[in-house]
C-alpha cells in the first residue's frame, strides 16, 4: 500500500542515445569514402611528356591544312621553356608555357625569312596560324594540340644523333637580330669551321677569318678575328660585319642533328647553321 509522502520507484526504460544515428552515419560515410575510387591528374597532360620527343606532324593534319603540302617533315620541339621547328621550308621558334591541366601557351613565333613555293608558303601560314590557336595539349603515345577549331597531331620522331662541333663545316642558315631571324641564299655561302687546336676559320661573305675559340660544356666564347682585306660590295660588307659581330657576343652553343645554334649571354638565338650550303 503506497501512503501520501512515499517515494515512487519505477524501473527505469532503457533508451537509445540519441547521437547514435548520426554517429552510425558519420561511419558509414567514412568507409564509403575509403571505397571510392581517388582521383588521379590526367596522365596526357603532363607538361614534362612535351619534352620527351621531337613530334613530327602527321599527313592527317597536313592534309587538313592545305591542299598541298610540302615534301619535307614538319616538326616541333619543346625545350627549355623554348618551342620550334620546322614548317616545310622555314624554321620557327618561340616560348611556350605549358600547364598539368592541359592548358598551353605558345608565345610569338618568329620564323626565318627563306624564300619558298607558293603552294609551301601557304602551308606554312596555314600551320602557323593554326599553331597561334593552339589553347591545349594531350599526350598518349601521340601529341595532340587542339585550340578553336583547331587539332594538330603529331607522332614521335627519333632524333638524329648530334654531329660534333668540331671537324664540322657549317654553313650560315640563319641569323637573328632583336628576335627577328632572317636568311638568304647570301647567307648560304657563309661558314664556320672549328679545329681541335682551338682555331676557328670560315668564309664571312666576302673575306676568309681566323680566330680561336673556347668550349667548355655548353659554354663558347671567340677571341679576337683575323679577316682578309678584300674590297667588298655593299651587301656582302653588311653581311660579313652583323655576322662577325654576332660570333663576337656567343656565349653558348647547342647542336640538335644537323644544326648548330649560337647563342647571346641571355640565351637569345644569334646564327643558326646546318652541315648544307
């Protein structure tokens, strides 16, 4: 019998805790996340894989940019935050940036000034400005660059073994000035020869030359010229000084298959040469 003042007991009821739902929840999404698959960059937009090859173009994407096309490769390299190569019957070149997202930035491209075909020209304008539009790369097994309206694919080419600087005869190509390359059949006639006694010699465009040089790695410099007193033209008087000028301000060189270039102290290109005349 419960009395007036007597305490009441009931037995107690158990109850869950009210933060286990959510508890439970948090669980479950953890071992959800450890399940799911983690996402990787892609892979064809490494901008180091640009580096890796000389790309020659494919007939696919020359036949999509002119109706003609030349009878030689078209090529591009990525070096050294540098791009280049040839178009059909010029050399271009320039800087580049590239990014791990894909996105690339092809600087002003400067070319050389031969002389070409008609049908050629066309080709290498029509590249050129494709290459201009040029926003993205991707790289698997093959290099593709696309832009607005624009896809360029290139295949890996192997690179030709290096001739040596010395023991080569090399013939002018090429020559810069303020970032402008020019050339000429003028300039064609121009060489350059080193010797393993540190003597260089070569035809300037009118006179014979002597000198000496030093290499060490990448690194040349000329000592002072020595030329022949032959009575010359204009042109060849213009083009014999800016050349000799330019192998007094070399500071390094790099050779790449059949080609030589010199370059200034800021790593600025100055005389392009190849081993044909």
């Amino acid at each position: 019998m419960i009395r007036a003042g007597d305490a009441v007991h009931r037995p107690a009821t158990h109850r869950p805790h009210a933060t286990r739902p959510a508890l439970a929840a948090g669980l479950l999404a953890v071992l959800l996340a450890g399940c799911s698959p983690k996402s990787s960059p892609n892979p064809g937009s490494n901008p180091a894989e640009l580096s890796r090859a000389l790309w020659q173009l494919s007939a696919s994407s020359m036949a999509s940019l002119a109706a003609e096309t030349p009878d030689a490769a078209v090529t591009i390299e990525f070096k050294d935050g540098q791009v280049g190569g040839q178009s059909g019957c010029n050399t271009y070149g320039g800087s580049y940036r590239a990014h791990s997202d894909g996105a690339i930035e092809l600087g002003p491209l400067h070319t050389t000034l031969m002389a070409c075909e008609s049908a050629v020209a066309a080709f290498e304008n029509a590249y050129l400005r494709a290459l201009d539009k040029v926003t993205h790369f991707s790289v698997h097994g093959t290099l593709t660059l696309t832009g607005s309206g624009v896809t360029l694919t290139y295949d890996r080419q192997a690179e030709p073994s290096p001739l040596p600087l010395v023991g080569t005869t090399w013939h002018l190509l090429s020559m810069s000035a303020g970032g402008t390359a020019s050339t000429s059949d003028q300039m064609r006639r121009v060489t350059l020869s080193f010797a393993p006694d540190a003597s260089v010699s070569g035809f300037a465009g009118c006179n014979n030359f002597r000198g000496t040089y030093r290499v060490s790695g990448s690194s040349l410099t000329f000592g002072p010229f020595a030329a022949t007193m032959k009575a010359c033209g204009h042109s060849a008087a213009a083009l014999e000084d800016a050349y000799l000028h330019a192998l007094d301000k070399t500071n390094s060189y790099a050779i790449e298959g059949s080609e030589l270039m010199l370059r200034d102290a800021s790593k600025l290109p100055l005389l392009q040469f190849s081993t044909s005349g």
